[in-house]
C-alpha cells in the first residue's frame, strides 16, 4: 500500500496496510477495517480519533460483548490480551 513520511494528515485517513512515520496526525478520523495491520511509527496524534468499520467493527463489538459482567468471559477476555490490559486497563 502507501507510504507516508513527515506529513501531517487531516480528515478521513484509511489505515490498512498503509505505513506512517514521523506523521503528525491532526483532526483526523483513522479508518481501519480490519486488513493488513498499519505502521504507525513515532506518530503524532492531535484531536484524532480512531473509526473501526467492516471486519474491525465486527471483533470490537464481539470484544464489548464479551467484555459485558453476564456474558461470563471478562477474565477471558482480559486473559486473552495481556499487554492491552497492562497499557491501558479496562474498568
């Protein structure tokens, strides 16, 4: 896919596949959908968010669900992602 370096990146950025170093990303929706995993090297993030659409939306959700006190897998959940939970513990 492409490769962007040095750039500040504004507005609907697709992520798959695509490389990004030393970007600065600036009010800017970040799209995954779930293909190949994106390089984000020594990025920046300013008033950006992250939009999970098509196969990525469909395991977010099937992780929230999971995650809920009466599905039962909470600690599965938990126990599944290690250093997700280390680096930002969910509540």
């Amino acid at each position: 896919m492409a490769e962007f370096r040095n750039q500040v990146l504004q507005g609907r950025q697709p992520l798959d596949g695509n490389q990004f170093h030393d970007c600065e990303f600036r009010n800017a929706e970040l799209v995954f959908r779930g293909g190949e995993q994106p390089a984000l090297v020594n990025c920046r993030f300013v008033q950006s968010r992250f939009v999970f659409e098509g196969e990525a939306a469909s395991t977010v959700n099937l992780l929230r669900g999971m995650l809920q006190p009466q599905s039962n897998l909470r600690s599965f959940v938990l126990g599944m992602m290690p250093e997700i939970v280390t680096v930002a513990p969910i509540r």
